[in-house]
C-alpha cells in the first residue's frame, strides 16, 4: 500500500475511530485532534519501511496517548489538569489504558458523534466540527453542504474548537446509562438534542458522498458507506426512533442507484437516463421495508418524508411510470415540516412534471431572493432544465452555461456544459 493510500485510508476509517479513543479518555478534543494529528504522521513516516503494524489502531491510540501525557507533563498552564489526570492513573498506566481499549474492538466513532455535539456549541458548529472530526471533510466541502462561503465555514470551526479548548476536562460524552452496551450518555436528557444534530451530520455526510460539492469525482463510496455505518448503529441504539428509521431508509434508497449514476468514464448520468437494472435490489427492498414499517408506527418527520420521495422514485420501472403527484404531494408535505429552499427547489421539479414548466418556474421565483441559494448552481440548473421544458432555448443555454460556471464538481460541469452544447447546436 502506497503512503497517498495509507494516508488516505486513515482519515477516512481509523482516524474518528482513535480520536473517539482519545478524547474520550483524556476529555480535551482539540489537545486529542493534534495528537491524532501527530500520530498519522508519525505512521505515514514510519509504515511504508517498518510495515503497517498488526493493530494499527492501537498503534495510533498508543503514539496519541503518549503526546497526550507528554502536554500534561511539560505545560504548566495545565497544572490542574495534569493533577486531577495524575490522581486517577500514573501517565504510563494512562497510555496503557487507552491502547489496552482498542483491544475489546470498541468503534469509538459514534461516540465521536456525541461528543461534537456538545452543549457548548451552537448547532451549525457542532455540524461542522463533526463533519471535520468524524468525516473528514474539507472546510470548502462542509461550506459548500452549508451553502456558505468557505471564510465563513473556516472561522466557524475555529470558533468552535476555541470553545472546546475552553471547556476544558467538561468536554466529554454525558453520563452514561442504564444499559449495557450503548454509548455514553445515550439516556441521559441531552441525548434527543444531540441525536438530532448527530443525524443531521450523517445526512450531510452522505449526501456529500453521494454528489461531492468539488473535485473530479461526482461519488466517494468511503463517505457514503461510512454514513450508512454509522446510521445503522444508531439505529441499532435507537430502533423506535421514527426519524434514525427513516434516515437510514433515505440513504439506502438514495445509495442503490450510484451504479447507475455515472458513466464509464465519471460523467454524470440523471436520474430519467440511468439503466435502472444496475439498481441495487436488495438495498430498495431494504429501504421500501425499512420506510414502510416507519411511517406506520412513529410520528411523522422529514427524514422519512423524504425516504418515501426515494421510494417512489425506486418502485418505478421506468422513469415515466413515476408517480409524479405522489412525489410533489411528499414536498409539499415535507416544506410544511422543514422549509428551506432545497426543498422548494425540489417542489418546484416535481410541480413542472405535474402540472408543467410554468409551475415549476413560478415556485423558483421565489428563490430568487433567498440569500443561501441566490448565486448557487442548483437554482440555475433547475432554471435551465425548467425552461428546456418549456421550450425557451436560449433563456436555457444561459442558464446551463451559469450553472457549469457556479459549480465546482467537474463531472457537474462537464454534464452541464454538454446539455448547453446541444442546445447550442440546435
């Protein structure tokens, strides 16, 4: 395996997993983010002429661990600190501990999850330090599943790891609970507030998986398996919880079309033309049972609401067997429980197949002034295809060609640039 990989493989697998380990034990995120940091590098450095060792899991919790100790012994500022920690445990036996951890095969991930959630920060940074910490992101990724400018996004994750750093020892998972065998702090009465931040982490995880916001690649597996991972085991936690159900419905249904969703060569392929026997069967079924069950039994959310627009879209033999109404009928409902302009933006496709271009060009006019969509790409893709119905050529050669230019997904761009060439060449 190649250092790049090794790198890369690490950062998308062990490194939540260690830094659950060691934040967790030590109680001081940002101190366990560069001690991770430094153990990363320490094995891109050492693995490709010692070999990757045989837990190498442990072997990064042990080389975090001991920069760990190595800051309570050295620095002053954290006498306090170093003295309640020495209290407990010699430092040599606190290395042990956290290494001696990663042998009962604990995945401390989902326990990652709970801690960025912590109460101390708002819920747009406990988003972004998330999707930093546990997936991995980068701050021009997060910012564009934000739909805010990068400076923006970077000064909220600074922000919000000042306020970690300030909170000391307190930041740590809540009290564990009665049962055995789930995460810290999973009853305890922070824990539905958390929860519903730690869903919508993994809903922006996926979908940043499912269509990368930049680069040269429209899919990356690793996010969008990761996501699934980590919603089951909530769901394993929480199995009567409506919304976990419906989440995990939504990326089942969502992932079993990314077969089709590219082309031999990476280029964008939409949902109308893609071969719909490269589906992934026993995910749709999955998903179909899973949303079924959920919209039975729980109180109604927007997870599953849009869950049961994926189902919709996945019984469908062909693309125009899709129940159209039953999808626009879905949006309205889930506009009514979760407005924002994704939404409406949506809406506004599924109204031009029902009842035509015109009355899906009158709800995107009222995104025209919405700051958070206003000089995105989305808005002015959906424009251009909306006016292609309606048979407007040229408002939807403009539109396609500032659609390719606001994007920043190359397959993205190459897939609007080839739908504003052909209508050139019309």
């Amino acid at each position: 395996m190649t250092v790049p990989a090794v790198a890369e493989d690490l950062l998308r697998r062990l490194t939540p997993q260690v830094l659950g380990v060691v934040a967790r034990r030590y109680g001081d995120f940002a101190e366990a983010e560069d001690a991770v940091q430094e153990a990363l590098l320490a094995a891109a450095l050492q693995w490709p002429e010692q070999g990757v060792p045989e837990n190498p899991k442990a072997w990064l919790v042990t080389v975090a661990a001991r920069r760990m100790t190595d800051q309570i012994r050295s620095e002053s500022a954290r006498r306090r600190r170093e003295e309640a920690v020495y209290a407990q445990s010699p430092p040599d036996e606190l290395v042990a501990a956290a290494a001696d951890e990663v042998t009962e095969h604990r995945d401390d991930t989902l326990t990652l999850l709970l801690l960025c959630c912590h109460p101390a920060l708002s819920p747009p940074s406990q988003l972004a330090l998330t999707l930093r910490a546990v997936g991995g992101l980068t701050t021009a990724e997060i910012a564009g599943a934000f739909l805010v400018p990068e400076a923006t996004m970077a000064q909220r994750i600074s922000r919000a790891k000042q306020k970690i750093k300030a909170a000391g020892s307190t930041f740590q998972a809540p009290p564990a609970g009665e049962h055995s065998g789930e995460p810290p702090g999973v009853q305890s009465a922070e824990v539905p507030e958390r929860m519903r931040v730690v869903l919508h982490v993994l809903y922006l995880m996926f979908n940043e998986g499912y269509a990368a916001t930049s680069g040269p690649d429209l899919l990356r597996a690793e996010l969008t398996g990761e996501a699934i991972r980590l919603t089951r085991a909530v769901h394993q936690i929480r199995p009567d919880d409506g919304e976990v159900a419906g989440l995990l419905a939504l990326m089942l249904l969502t992932e079993a079309r990314r077969g089709a969703r590219t082309g031999p060569d990476g280029d964008l392929i939409p949902l109308a033309e893609q071969d719909r026997g490269k589906w992934d069967a026993e995910r749709i079924a999955e998903g179909v049972d899973l949303v079924t069950r959920t919209l039975a039994a729980a109180r109604i959310g927007p997870y599953q609401v849009q869950a049961a627009i994926a189902a919709v879209h996945d019984e469908a033999p062909r693309a125009e067997d899709t129940d159209w109404k039953q999808i626009l009928s879905l949006y309205q409902l889930l506009d009514v429980l979760a407005p924002n302009p994704v939404v409406l933006l949506n809406q506004a496709v599924a109204a031009a197949m029902v009842h035509g271009p015109g009355a899906g060009l009158a709800l995107l006019d009222r995104l025209a002034e919405d700051e958070r969509l206003t000089g995105h790409h989305r808005l002015a893709a959906v424009r251009a295809h909306l006016l292609e119905m309606a048979g407007d050529d040229d408002g939807a050669l403009s539109a396609y060609q500032l659609a390719a230019k606001r994007t920043t997904s190359l397959p993205e761009r190459r897939y609007l640039e080839s739908r504003a060439a052909r209508l050139a060449a019309r």
